[in-house]
C-alpha cells in the first residue's frame, strides 16, 4: 500500500512538473508570476491596484 501510495505521489509530481514546464515555455512571464505567487510573494507591481 505505502509503495502504490509513492509511485503515484512521482506521478503527480512528474505531471506537475511537466505542465510547469510546458506553461514556462508558452507563457514566460505568467509563469514567472505564479511562481512568486506559489512561493508567498507577490508580482511586481502589485501596489499598483491599491487604493
């Protein structure tokens, strides 16, 4: 059970992984965006949309 359980844990990761990768190509600067995003920062010019 425990090693069904990380075989597919890779398979997620690696689709993950490859969609990312797919995006970053197709989209450069979204990507770059998300990533801040995913990581707890915020894109540049956020405060832009301040009040």
């Amino acid at each position: 059970e425990m090693k069904a359980r990380a075989d597919y844990g890779e398979k997620l990761e690696n689709d993950w992984n490859s969609t990312t990768q797919y995006y970053e190509q197709k989209y450069p600067q979204e990507a770059h965006e998300l990533k801040i995003l995913i990581s707890g920062g915020l894109p540049p010019g956020w405060e832009i949309s301040l009040p």
